[in-house]
C-alpha cells in the first residue's frame, strides 16, 4: 500500500469493521498515508516494554494503542449511526470558490 491515498484523516470517528476489535469506534489520533495505517484511540491496544530513561525512573510494561491497516476501518457517520463509504462532493463557500468536501455515501452528510 505504498504511496496509496488514504480517506481518513486525523480527528475522524471511524468504526473498525474487521478483527478482533470489530464495532468498536474511536477517533483516528495519527495516520501513516505511506503505510497505510491509522492509530485509533482505545483500539488495537498492545503491550510496551519500556526501560527506564534516567536512573530513578521506573520502567515496565505499558498499554499503548497499535496501528492497524485503514482497509479495516470506515468513517462513521452520526445521521446513519454505522461506518459508511464517503463521496467527494465539489461546493461553494461564501466567497465563490470551490471546495471539496467528503460526504457519506448513503444519506449525503457532509463529514
């Protein structure tokens, strides 16, 4: 998936649809477009082994989350209350220019 576009961004609600966290939903806290990955809050947590940095530190085992592929994620849409395929649609904003802006699929929210 090297160099594929990606149309989840940071800051989007999306649903995982494949995998042992199937319907959990989340927001996406970083993507990797060259990748193909996304980090979702409180999805996919794995476990971190950390050294202590400085002596007197702690060190241990931590819970972070872990990237997962975009493929298995969708953007969530509030007016359809599931995850959704989205449409690019071109609109006008008030000083005439064109704007792309993504849309569900299904109901046309502007997402």
């Amino acid at each position: 998936m090297e160099n594929k576009k990606m149309n989840i961004k940071k800051d989007d609600t999306v649903v995982v649809i494949s995998g042992n966290d199937k319907g959990k939903r989340g927001k996406v806290v970083a993507t990797s477009p060259k990748e193909g990955k996304v980090i979702v809050q409180g999805v996919h947590i794995v476990h971190k082994h950390e050294k202590p940095k400085r002596q007197g530190d702690a060190g241990g085992i931590i819970d972070v989350e872990g990237a997962i592929y975009a493929s298995k994620v969708q953007l969530w849409c509030p007016k359809c209350g599931k995850g959704v395929r989205i449409k690019h649609k071109l609109t006008e904003d008030k000083d005439g220019k064109q704007k792309k802006v993504r849309v569900c699929a299904k109901c046309g929210e502007e997402l």
